[in-house]
C-alpha cells in the first residue's frame, strides 16, 4: 500500500533552483505531486552570492510546486554541493577498556567522534564522516565490526569537508524563504540515490553529474563510497567559452549549446552554418558548426580530464579499486550530444547516461526523467527515506511504551538482564546531528 508522507526535494543549483513534491505510491515508486522551477541568480560554482536573489528564487519554485500540487510546502530536504566541499582519507583508532564486550554503536561512535576532533583548516567544518573498512585487533577488512570481540578497533575513514560560512547561507536562505531545514545531503549522494543501482554501487562506478556551476564526482565500490570531488567547472564556463569564442550575447550562447552544440568536432562539415540575429538592426553573425564544437570540445575535454584524475588519484588503475561498472553521467550537462563517446575515448572506460526515471511512477511527467532532474530526484527520495525512517521510530518508541505499561513491576525486575542483553538503540548518523546542530544555530543567529 501507498502511503500519504510527503517530501520536499529542494534542488538550489548554479542555472536553476527545482522544488519538487512527491510521494511513494503502494508499489513503491515515487509519484511526483508538483514540480515548481526558477531562473537561479544569486548562486554560483554551487555557493550563494546574493542571499535576496537566491531567496526569491526559492520562493518562486516553491510557490509553483505549490499551486501544482494543492500542498502547503513546510520543510524541505537541501542538498548541498560546490567548489568548497572537498574529501579526504584518514586512518583513525581506539583502544577499548573491556576487550571481553562485543564491539557495539557505543565503540563505533566513539571512534567517528575521534575522527571530528580533525584540525581543518580556517573555517572549515567535517560534514559527512564515512567508514570504509575496519580492522578488529589485527583481523583486517572487515565491513561490520558489531558483535565481535577486539581490544582495538581501527578503521579508514572518507571525510567530507566544506566551508562553514557557505552552508550556513544556504541554511539562511531556506529559513528566509519560510521553510524549515528538515534534512541536508550532499548532492552527489542525492543524484547518486536517482541514478544508480546497487549493483553498479558493488561493482564499483563513478557517477559524474555536470551542473551549470560546478561538476560533481562520486566514486562506489563495494557498496561503499569511496571517493568524493567537486570540480568548479560546468555548463557556464562552456556557454562562456562560446559567448567569447563567437562574440555573442550570453542567451545566443546558451541556445546554440543546447540546439546545436557537440562534443565531437570531426561530427560536423565545414559548410554547417547557423545564423545569429544581430543587435538592435545590425547585421547577423554565421557561425560554422565545426567552429562551436571545436569551442565545446576543448573546454569539455578539460573538465573530463580534471574528472579522470581524480578517478585515477583514488586508485582506478589498481586491481583492488578497478571499477566495473564504469562511469555514469548525470546532470542538465549530461545532455550535451556526443559527450558519452567523448568521455569513453578518454577514459577508457564504459559509459552511460544516468536518467532518474527508474524510480519514478510509470505516469510521471517525461520532463522529470532528465538527467538535469537527478538532483531533485535524489533529493526527494532521501526525504522520503528521512520520513519513513522518523515514522518508523515514532512506532518503534509507541509499542516499548505500550508494552512497558502492561508490564507490571514484578515482570519489569525478573526481565531486567534481558533488556540489558537486547541491542542498543541505533544511534543518530553524523549528518542528522549535524543537521540538528544546524538548525539551532539558525535560530540562535535570529
């Protein structure tokens, strides 16, 4: 059965800000009740530079989402990405009082809050802490140390790292607009959610998702994340490239880009010309077609390679971190034609593009299976995992209280070492407490 949570994907890119309302229908797709899109002007490369601009903006795209939809928009899930998130490996371990317990949360929360007591640099601040493996005393690789026994628990570490100041004005803006911060996630874990399989995740995959601003890397293997990076390049600097390279008005770029524009320069002849209005009654400009793709490929072919060296750094090349499943493109860039053969021959590896449409309701709008939606998409899938992880809990804590109150005192002091014997409560991850922490610093600086 279909159930009635809702949840709000919040999408603030470079080009444009996509609120987007949806549901989980009873065969588990995700319906999308309202979609509401407008022009970002106060981002850019992923980071606010005019909190007015970017809250208009925000306003505008939830005000649509809601006259869709016919639902109120209260709390949004944000997703947060740009040139100043960066990651980092680190080795870290603790020395346990009681080797003779079994490793549990306890042990593993401590040994992530060992790892937040990292120096960074001015400014910065540990967003996600990601265990890769873990070693138990000298028994290494292991992927869940629950339940053992060990002395030492000793594990690798991917953290996630970004610039204080950028998020809390992301957080500013959504707060301004008169929503509430329900969840943050970084977006290349959001478009990750929309377009990748398990499967491709175990095998090992790097999903590349090409914004406007920025261009987004994350690596999978095992299941695990891997690696993170965010390139500060995307489909401006190519629509910039072709406004100089033409001398054109930067709307005329945008529209031969995406009517005309391709990665691979040997695709078009010589006599390819199009036709450019001039200004205000002067004459029009011809451009040839193999003139804009040699401009496109140039600047693509750069930031593919800026994205392969990152690949490289994590360790592609060696047996270990080989990755099967090739590299998945995503984003509104992704769209650019040719660019998939272009990235195989330059990588090497197998390609796809990555559409969110596999966990869309078959009904859904054909627009929303774009590759330039996988954000929102993801976005919205994580709120709704957000939601039912809440209600599940919200259950879970109404049947102890039930139960407990039908137990009497007498049944409560037999079954006391068996209480102490059941698991203990799944502790909070990073990301939800840092969210928490959050959202009471926003209502501090008010």
């Amino acid at each position: 059965m279909g159930n009635n949570k809702i949840a709000v994907g919040l999408d603030i890119g470079t080009t444009k800000i996509v609120a987007m309302i949806g549901r989980k229908n009873e065969y588990g797709k995700i319906e999308v009740v309202g979609t509401g899109k407008a022009k970002s002007l106060g981002v850019k490369r992923g980071v606010v530079s005019n909190i007015t601009q970017t809250i208009q903006s925000i306003q505008q795209a939830v005000e649509e989402a809601e006259s869709v939809s016919g639902i109120t928009i209260d709390n949004v899930v944000v997703g947060i990405a740009g040139q100043h998130i960066r990651s980092l490996q680190h080795s870290d371990y603790i020395t346990r009082s009681n080797a003779d317990e079994v490793i549990d949360d306890i042990d593993i929360e401590n040994l992530v809050n060992q790892v937040h007591k990292l120096v960074m640099l001015p400014g910065e601040e540990i967003i996600h802490v990601l265990p890769q493996e873990f070693k138990v005393d000298s028994q290494a690789d292991i992927k869940e140390p629950r339940g053992m026994y060990g002395g030492r628990l000793e594990a690798n570490f991917h953290v996630v790292v970004g610039q204080v100041s950028s998020i809390r004005n992301i957080g500013r803006c959504v707060k301004s607009a008169g929503l509430d911060l329900n969840q943050i996630t970084l977006e290349p874990l959001a478009s990750a959610s929309a377009v990748l399989s398990q499967e491709e995740k175990e095998a090992g995959v790097a999903l590349i998702d090409i914004g406007g601003g920025t261009t987004d890397l994350a690596i999978f293997k095992d299941g695990i994340i891997r690696h993170t990076a965010v390139i500060p390049f995307g489909g401006n600097v190519i629509t910039d490239d072709i406004k100089e390279g033409c001398s054109i008005i930067e709307k005329q770029a945008e529209l031969l880009k995406i009517k005309f524009g391709s990665a691979w320069p040997g695709e078009n002849k010589e006599t390819e010309i199009v036709s450019i209005p001039g200004l205000r009654g002067r004459e029009a400009k011809e451009i040839t077609l193999k003139n804009l793709s040699k401009i496109i490929h140039a600047r693509v072919q750069e930031i593919i390679e800026y994205v392969y060296t990152e690949i490289k750094d994590y360790g592609h090349e060696t047996q270990k971190g080989k990755l099967i499943a090739g590299i998945v493109l995503t984003g509104g860039g992704a769209q650019l034609k040719h660019l998939r053969q272009l990235v195989e021959y330059i990588t090497g590896m197998d390609v796809r593009i990555g559409y969110p449409n596999e966990h869309l309701a078959g009904d859904s709008d054909d627009a929303l299976s774009s590759p330039a939606y996988a954000t929102a998409v993801g976005l919205l899938i994580e709120g709704l995992k957000h939601e039912e992880k809440t209600e599940q809990t919200v259950q879970e804590s109404t049947s102890q209280i039930v139960a407990e109150t039908k137990t009497t005192t007498t049944e409560k002091l037999e079954n006391s070492p068996k209480v102490a014997e059941n698991p203990k409560p799944k502790m909070p991850t990073f990301l939800e407490k840092f969210t928490d922490r959050f959202k009471d610093f926003l209502d501090n600086a008010e």
